[in-house]
C-alpha cells in the first residue's frame, strides 16, 4: 500500500505559502462595445503590488 506516501505528498503540496508568486485568473468573456465578445483564456499573471 502506497498510499501514506502519497497523502504525505499532498500535504506538502498543501502547506500556505508564505509568498504568493502568481494569481490564477479564470476565463473571462467580455462584451465589447461594437458587439464582438472577447474571450480570455484562463491564465497565470503576477500579483498586483
């Protein structure tokens, strides 16, 4: 049985991080005013300072 190795593993994975070091952003889709919808995939972008 392997699993106590992987639930260790997770809960490393799991520990807070002190320093966040990037902001997911979910998919987005915006109604622009000449009636185009744009579409922006979902991301990775730096936190705002």
């Amino acid at each position: 049985m392997s699993h106590q190795g992987d639930s260790r593993e997770e809960q490393d994975m799991n520990k807070p991080k002190s320093v966040i070091k990037r902001i997911y952003v979910p998919t987005q889709v915006r109604d622009l005013p000449n009636g185009e919808k744009l579409k922006i995939p979902g991301h990775y972008r730096d936190p705002s300072r």
